[in-house]
C-alpha cells in the first residue's frame, strides 16, 4: 500500500511538473524525497570540484555525510584520497548475495568555469526561468546527487536488494586518462571493491524535440582516445631569404592531406542498432540512408550523404582531427619548427595499430616526425543484454509512452571505458531528457530543465530498484 501511495505521489507530482514546464508559472511543491535529492544536488553543485582550485574530497565527505544520515553505517562506505583534494568514495549496500553485485559510477569533479564569463556565479545553483543553472549541473553532478538520494530512500524504505549496490564517486574524469582519475584509480588499486556483473553510469540520455521527449538514449560503447604530437623542423634563418625546407609548408601540406582523408566505414552491433532505429524518428532520403547503414551493406552514395553530418560521420567512422598549429618565433625569421596535435577519437570495434599506420601514410614526411602523446586504451562495447534492454525499455514505456530506447556508442569519452575495459559492462542511461539545441555541458551557463531532472532521478531510483530486486 506505501508504494501504491509512493507512486501516486511521484505520478501527480510529474504531471504538476509537465504542466509547469509549458506553462513556466509557479512550481509545485516537492515530496520529501524530492526536497532531500535538491538538498543533496544542491550542495553539491555549490562546492566547487574543479582541478584547478577545486576540492572533490570536500564533495565526497558532503555526500558520505548525507548517506551517514540516511542510515549507512562508516564500515559500509571507504574515502580514499590518492592525490589532495581527490577523494574518491565507495559505498556498498549489501544484498543477500543472490545475485552478483551492480555498480553505479558518477564523477563528482567538474571542468573549469569563469565568473566573468557567465551570467551567474558558476558555483551557486541558479533556479529560475524553469531551469537549474551552474557548472555540474548536468554533468555529472546530477547523475551523483541522484545516487546518493536514491540509495539514502531505499536505506530508509527498509529495501532488501538480491544483490550489493556498489556506488562509486570519482574525482577526475574531466581531466581524462591522468593518475588521479578516480575511475582508473580505483580499477587498479580496488578493483576487487568495485567489481560488478554490469554497471550504470552517464553517457546517455533523452531527446525532446520543442519539449516533447522523442528517443531515450543508452550509451553502450564510446570511441578510444588518442592524442598525436606532429612536428617538422629545420635550421631557420632571415625571412628576407627564404627556402624551399620551411616547416610550416611541410606541416600545413601533410594537414592538408588529413583533412581530406576520411578512415574506412566499420560498423558494429551499437551502430547498426542505432541508424535502425533512429530511422523511424526520420523522413526521406535520410530515412532510407539510414536503413542502408542498419542493413549492415550501405552504399557508397548513403554514406557520403549521412557523412556530411559530423555526428553521423563520427559515428561511422574513426577520426583523426587537427586541433592545435604552431610555428615560428618571429615575425622577421624563417620558422625553425611547426607543431601540431592530432586528436583520434577510434571506433571501439577498430584496431588502432592500422589507424596509427594510415595516419602515418597519410602524413607520411621524411622530416615529419610523430609521437603518440598517450596510447590508446581500448574499450569494447558492452553487449546489448536482454535483461538490461528490457528494465530500461520498460521502465521508458512507464514514463514516456511511445519513446524508443536507442543504443548509441558516444564519440567522445566517458569513465566507462575503465570499467569495459576490465571485464565490467556499463551503461549510460538516465532518464534525463534535453533539447539537442540547450546542450551546454563544459559551456557557459550549464543547466538542466527542473523537472526534467526530477523525472531523471524518479526513472534513475525504479531502474537502481529494479535491477537490484
């Protein structure tokens, strides 16, 4: 009977929302587990866990404070602090063991933001205008507020899971893959703490389209990343006399030669699935490009066609991008070298032995010279298990009849790759849906729709309880 009355109340509470969003008047009033999931988002949010004068150990002793109030006793949860102020903490609610154990991974850190680029403080969470304002607000600081909301309300609710919930909050993952980064810390110094059957992370996402939610977006692989360090040097000299050896022109012609090559087409599970169901959400041609590529044999007129779109193209395809040029020390001398950094964002499914050797064929000078500033880390796709698909499928159809759930590989980076890469499969799902037009993670004023968050944390809380059930 309480959790008939707990879903009547979320239900009327979201349907309040819904009306509120177009109708942007005054909001209506929260549930208690509503009130606490803000309190908890919003101190975290207002404690600023950047890398320059940030403190993520601050954040994890906030939210383990919260959990402590909730119920978890000290022994259930470890801070660890490998590098100052980059704590990292794990928590464990512990099931009967019928089950192997679910992981629910989220950063706690976040990327620069400069008060006088914003409109607001960055670091005091802005409420207005029907949206939650400030760094982190989205990423990832809404996925980790949620967490610890939600295993707080299944602590109280006396909940009994047939398997361990493993909460992991990270520090660092903005900055990639660096030492401190919490996520491949913790995957080799406490691998065994956080081993899992499968885990649940960020990466994924809704669509809306003009305020109607249309897909609902499960990330199951994401491109590897790799950095290159070009360089050309020669001797110098007077500007007044110039050679035929000028490394800027080397330079610039072997770029030249990148930015038209395009890396062979190689698709996988994750992308056919992909253009085969967003195809239904298209019209005409795109539509039928769209087939082709799911049909697993496209034609070379349907690629070119969805390669003029760079999501689409990114998707298709590995990249190898030019995205820093530099030359020369003055103005009135011949350079004596022209750097450059290539980014690759590989195709999971692709080996990047062979993209290092085309990159190298297509820039291919004697005088060039080429490093690889971090190698590779592969990171295979997780499998599209039927028993995850039918929770998030299900649990889509409650809330957002009518939505598809759409596996999708993300083309930039997220801490799954960790965890995929040590045995773990993850899955970015949230349940948070956004206009692809106010997409504003890392940019200036970051926000999120308010009640499209609390919806997020409401779909997030069912999925944790489902899987753990």
């Amino acid at each position: 009977m309480r959790l008939q009355r707990h879903r009547q109340a979320v239900a009327a509470t979201l349907l309040c929302f819904a009306g509120w969003a177009g109708a942007q008047t005054t909001a209506p009033a929260l549930t208690a587990e509503q009130q606490r999931f803000h309190d908890i988002y919003k101190e975290l949010v207002e404690i600023n866990t950047t890398d320059s004068v940030g403190n993520n150990t601050e954040a994890a002793r906030a939210l383990q404070k919260h959990l402590l109030a909730a119920g978890f006793k000290a022994d259930e949860m470890q801070l660890f602090e490998p590098f100052p102020r980059k704590g990292n903490l794990v928590v464990r609610f512990k099931g009967d063991g019928s089950k192997k154990p679910i992981l629910l991974l989220a950063h706690i850190d976040v990327v620069e933001a400069r008060r006088e680029d914003w409109k607001t403080d960055p670091f005091k969470l802005k409420e207005d205008d029907g949206y939650f304002t400030a760094r982190g607000s989205s990423d990832d600081k809404a996925m980790a507020a949620s967490f610890v909301s939600i295993l707080s309300q299944l602590r109280r609710e006396g909940f009994k899971p047939s398997r361990d919930i493993i909460l992991a909050l990270t520090s660092d993952e903005e900055l990639g893959d660096v030492p401190s980064n919490g996520a491949f810390w913790l995957v080799n110094h406490q691998r065994p703490l956080i081993d899992a059957e499968f885990g649940i992370n960020e990466g994924g996402g809704g669509q809306l389209n003009k305020g109607k939610p249309i897909l609902h977006r499960m990330q199951v692989a994401e491109k590897v990343y790799t950095t290159y360090k070009l360089e050309v040097r020669d001797v110098g000299g007077h500007s007044s006399l110039p050679t035929a050896t000028n490394p800027v022109y080397e330079l610039g012609a072997a770029l030249g030669r990148l930015g038209a090559y395009r890396f062979p087409v190689k698709l996988a599970e994750v992308t056919r699935t992909y253009f085969e169901r967003s195809a239904q959400f298209e019209t005409g041609q795109l539509a039928d490009d769209m087939r082709a590529v799911a049909s697993g044999k496209p034609d070379e007129a349907a690629v070119d066609r969805l390669s003029r779109t760079p999501l689409y193209n990114a998707t298709l395809r590995t990249t190898c991008v030019a995205t820093q040029v530099n030359a020369g020390h003055a103005e009135n001398a011949l350079p004596q070298s022209a750097k450059a950094t290539v980014n690759c964002r590989i195709l999971p499914h692709d080996d990047p032995a062979e993209v290092d050797a085309a990159l190298r064929k297509v820039l291919g000078s004697e005088r060039l010279t080429m490093v690889a500033s971090n190698p590779p880390l592969k990171s295979p796709p997780s499998p599209l298990r039927p028993d995850v698909m039918a929770v998030v499928e299900g649990l889509t159809q409650q809330m957002w009849p009518g939505v598809t759930v759409v596996p999708t590989m993300s083309t930039g980076a997220t801490d799954s790759r960790f965890m995929r890469n040590a045995g773990i499969p993850i899955y970015g799902v949230s349940g948070i849906f956004t206009e692809p037009s106010d997409a504003r993670a890392h940019g200036l004023d970051e926000r999120v729709a308010i009640p499209r968050l609390y919806e997020g944390r409401e779909f997030m809380y069912r999925m944790v309880k489902q899987f753990a059930q």
